[in-house]
C-alpha cells in the first residue's frame, strides 16, 4: 500500500498522537497498516479526489491532524473498521 501503509509501534502512536488514549488495543501487525496509518492514506486520498466529484472540501480539515477532532474521528472509523470481527459480523449482516 506504499508509504503509508506501515505499522506504528505504542511510542511511535504516542508521538504522533500524544492526547490518544492507548489504553486499549492498539492496532498493531508486522507489515500491516495501523488505524492511524490507514486514516492518514484514507484524508489523504479524500483530498485529493475530492474536487475530481465537486466537492470542496473545509480548509481548516484540509491538513491532517491526528490530534484534532476531525483526526480523531478518522483514527476511530479505522480502527472499528480493522477489526476482524466487526467486518464479518457486517459481512453477515449482523452488525449495522
């Protein structure tokens, strides 16, 4: 997945995120994306293609910021969305 898709290891994330809470699971796998690397790719490539579907998009959120609300947000969608079971309970339409 290129550049941005490596894996942070716990002081890596609490550099780039110093106001996270890592209490919980941090998602961590050798040679996979991590939430915050997938979020990162993910407003990355939503900026670049957003003017492609006229859209334009805030210019206060047009800078990632993992430690900004709209960040946050982003890191958080990624790590429901990397979890295993969350995707095969929505795969079998168990989970809305």
């Amino acid at each position: 997945m290129g550049r941005w898709c490596y894996s942070f290891d716990e002081a890596d994330m609490r550099e780039r995120m110093p106001n996270a809470d890592l209490s919980g699971d941090i998602p961590y796998a050798p040679n996979s994306c991590s939430a915050l690397a997938l979020a990162e790719r993910f407003h990355d490539t939503y900026e670049r293609l957003a003017p492609e579907h006229g859209y334009d998009t805030r210019p206060e959120t047009r800078d990632f910021d993992p430690d900004s609300p709209n960040g946050r947000l982003m890191v958080a969608v990624c790590t429901e969305i990397m979890k295993p079971n969350d995707l095969h309970q929505v795969e079998r339409g168990t989970k809305r």
